[in-house]
C-alpha cells in the first residue's frame, strides 16, 4: 500500500507559507518603510517647530509695533505780541512766564513780564500731551534790517546765546518735542546795529495731544507671545529627556 504523507505535506506548507527568502524581503521592506515613515515624521516635527517659533516671533514684533505705535494731533495754540523799542547800541530784557493754572490758553502781560497759561499737562499709557514755546522778534519795517545778539535764560538756570545780523525777523528760542518747560523766561535782546530796532516780540505756544490707540492690543499680544515661548521651550526640553530616555534604554 502506497503511503502518500510526504508528498500532501509539502503541498500544505507551500500552499500555506511562504519561503525564507520571501520572507526576509518582506521583511526588508517593512523595515524600509519604517524608517522612512519615521524621517518624515522626524522632519516634519522640525519644521513645525521652526514655523511655531516663527509665529511666536511675528506675533512678539506685531505687538511691540502696536505697543510704540503713535498718533498726534494739534489740540490748541495761542500767540501774543509785545511792541519792543531797542535803541542802537543798547539791551532791554523781557520775561515770559509760563504756567499752567488752569485748563484754559491765555495771554496777558504787564509792564515787567509776559503771562502765559498753558493747559495741565497728564500723561498715562496711551495718551498725553505736550506744549511747545516760540519767542520770534520781527521789525515793524521789512527792509529794515537787525544786528542782535539774544540770550535766554530757561527755568531751569541753563542760558543760550544766538545772534542773527542781515535779516527782518529772527527765531529768539523755541523748545523742540513738546516738552517746554514750565516757568520764567528770560529774553536779553542786545542791539548792535547803528539803528534803532523798533518791532514786535511775539510769544507763540502750540498744545500736540499724543496718543497710542492700539496699545492694549499689542500688550496682549505681547503676553500671548510670551507665553506661547515659554510654553514652546517646555515642550522642547521634556521632548529631548524623552528622546533620551529612549535611547538610554535602548543601550540597556
């Protein structure tokens, strides 16, 4: 009797599996597809970092911007004139007082000094204002011209001198920025032409409100983005230990 056992177990096993061969180039090929899953996976968590960091960083300048970002408009302005008479050869001094006593712009003077009320200066985070303070001295007669030579003294003590020769008006002081300062001024006018100097010392104060419409915008863009840093740091670090850890225990 014919035994037919070797024969049905070699069709069993090929109809069922799979040679050795064919089995280590699947497996290959698996471990192929593992490892490029796994640089993609590597190389897109890099670029999500760089993107999140540039955001974090767009979102910290777009709020500095907002933060300093400044408008300013003309509120009020108020001017005066003195007549003046300087003979030849000779000085004469004129005080100006600047003084904020009330909310109002006025312009008065008496036979010593020139009164000038500016508004109450306030300054908070997102709005202030600010005065400037012209002295000008212009002749009465336009072809006449001047040889002077002025000298103002500031409230706060400091002098400075400027000569002006050949012209019918010249600038006296002027303070720059919107950030006059509150008290007496001292204006010597020293005439050094042959001629009388007979004109016009004109007082002139401009009023600039300053204000910062976006400013609370950009603070909490300022504390989002600081947040978001640190928050992004955190998760960087306790990603690196655990990508230490790994290998750590894949050295064991």
């Amino acid at each position: 009797m014919l035994n037919f056992r070797y024969p049905r177990q070699i069709s069993v096993r090929s109809a069922s599996g799979v040679s050795r061969k064919e089995q280590g180039g699947t497996s290959e090929s698996k471990k192929s597809r593992r490892t490029f899953l796994s640089k993609v996976s590597r190389s897109t968590g890099i670029l999500l970092n760089i993107y999140t960091f540039f955001l974090i960083g767009a979102l910290l300048f777009a709020s500095m911007y907002f933060i300093n970002f400044t408008t300013s408009s003309p509120f009020g302005s108020i001017e005066g004139s003195l007549p003046i008479l300087v003979p030849a050869n000779e000085t004469r001094v004129e005080k100006f007082m600047l003084s904020n006593n009330n909310s109002t712009l006025e312009f008065y003077n008496d036979s010593n000094t020139c009164y000038i009320n500016a508004p109450r200066l306030y300054r908070n985070d997102t709005d202030w204002n600010g005065i400037n303070f012209y002295v000008d001295v212009e002749t009465q007669d336009l072809n006449q011209t001047m040889n002077i030579t002025t000298t103002t003294v500031y409230p706060d003590g400091h002098n400075e001198t400027s000569s002006d020769e050949g012209v019918p008006n010249a600038g006296v002081f002027g303070a720059s920025g919107f950030n006059a300062s509150l008290g007496l001024y001292s204006v010597e006018i020293r005439n050094s032409a042959e001629t009388d100097l007979n004109g016009t010392l004109t007082a002139k104060l401009f009023e600039q409100v300053f204000e910062k419409p976006y400013y609370y915008y950009g603070l909490t863009g300022l504390y989002m983005s600081v947040a978001g840093l640190i928050i992004a740091v955190i998760y960087l670090i306790l990603k690196g230990l655990g990508f230490s850890r790994m290998c750590f225990e894949r050295a064991r």
